[in-house]
C-alpha cells in the first residue's frame, strides 16, 4: 500500500513518535539530576521529529527514487549563498542534481511569542538562502528542486488564545488582529506557498497529553499533511 493513502495512520504514529521521545527524555534528565532550566531538558536530547522525518523518507523512495539518493540521518549540509552551508532536515540527491530539501519544526508551550519571529525569520532567511544559491547554480542543475516546511505546534490555552498586536504607527495585516498564536503559524504556512518560498507547507498541531496516543489536528486542509505529501511526491518522482 502507498504510505499517502494511509497517511492519517502514518502522521499519527509519528505525533505519538514526538511526545513520547519528549516524556522519556526529560524524565530520563530528572532521574540523572541533570535537569535544563525549564522545558530545555525536553529539547535538547533531540531526534523528537525523526518519526516525521522517517515518514518523509519513505514517501521519496515510494516514489522510485534509490534509497542511497536520500538523506536524513547525516551529511544534510547544503551550500548557502549568505553563509557557507545550511543543515536541512532530509535531502534528495541524485545524479549529483538536488532534487528535494525539506526543514522540520515544531513548538510547545508556554511561551510562544519570541520563539514564533525566530521560527518565521529562520524559515523565511533558509528559504531566501537556499534559492539564490540555486540561481548562482550551487546544485548543478536547472530544475527547481522540492523545497518543503513542516511544522507541528502545541496545542494549549497559550497557543490558542487570542493575541494583542501593537500598532504604534502602520495598521498591521487585517488577518492577524486578534489572530492566535496556532493561526499566526497557519497564516506563515500558507503564505510561505502561496509566495513561493516553499514549495508546499504542511501544519498540524497536537496536545501534550492526548498527543502520546498520536491524536492530532489540521487547522487547515490547504496546508495538510495529505497534500504536502502529495505534492512532494508529485514533484520528486518527476525526478525517479
């Protein structure tokens, strides 16, 4: 069976991947005394996303590209035209020709508002980077390549309440008056495709609690799982 027909299933197993690895490795911290200040010691062991990553991977090679032409455990720098090198989260190279880069993110509670401009900004200045090193033809080829962002948010009162905007001089964007922190992220999903950043953007979200069984949501079906999965799919296997 294709992985994109079952895909539900598939995202469901990489949340509960997600919340889980992020339970044991903060009781794991708390049991050795070496607590991070904070939620950081949820954070810092890492590999929290790989479920999402490993669910990526085998949608690529589904496609019928070779398995030796996917990266997503190692060797994922790629040239940066503003900085030497980027660090992608899964790569798709073949005939030494970038076919797909993909970035994988998520953000929990309690605070939202600083770390929301440092997701946006660093997504937006990857995405600048990797596409004016394409046209000064750091990836030896013609073809735009897949270009894909994920994110995955907490779902809790901080994320979902309303939010203030200052607007001391200039009247900011109607869409985000009182707009929540979850639909601030919807917004810069949808945005980043429809202005051609990315490729494709998918955005899901998920509670703490209910997230270790692997429920989840889809605020929006224009940026979900199903259609970036599709559309990935799409892209690369023109590459196979």
């Amino acid at each position: 069976m294709r992985i994109i027909e079952n895909i539900g299933k598939e995202v469901a197993e990489a949340v509960a991947f997600y919340w889980n690895t992020r339970k044991a490795q903060k009781e794991k911290q708390v049991k050795g005394g070496k607590s991070d200040a904070g939620l950081r010691s949820a954070v810092t062991g890492g590999a929290q996303l790989d479920g999402f990553i490993s669910l990526f991977a085998r949608i690529v090679e589904q496609t019928g590209i070779a398995a030796e032409c996917i990266f997503y455990k190692k060797t994922l720098e790629l040239p940066g035209f503003f900085r030497p090198t980027k660090e992608w989260d899964l790569l798709v190279i073949k005939d030494n020709t970038l076919v797909a880069a993909i970035e994988a993110k998520s953000q929990v509670g309690p605070s939202f508002g600083n770390n929301f401009n440092n997701r946006t900004e660093e997504a937006m200045g990857s995405a600048l980077d990797l596409w004016t090193a394409f046209r000064e033809g750091a990836f030896n080829g013609g073809t735009s390549p897949f270009l894909g962002y994920f994110f995955m948010l907490e779902d809790c009162p901080a994320s979902s309440r309303p939010v203030k905007v200052r607007e001391p001089h200039y009247k900011v964007f109607p869409e985000f008056v009182g707009a929540s922190y979850m639909k601030r992220y919807e917004l810069f999903c949808r945005k980043l495709v429809l202005e051609r950043h990315y490729t494709s953007a998918a955005f899901i979200t998920s509670k703490s609690d209910l997230g270790l069984d692997g429920i989840y949501d889809e605020p929006a079906q224009d940026i979900a799982v199903a259609k970036f999965a599709t559309v990935m799919a799409a892209s690369i296997g023109a590459f196979a």
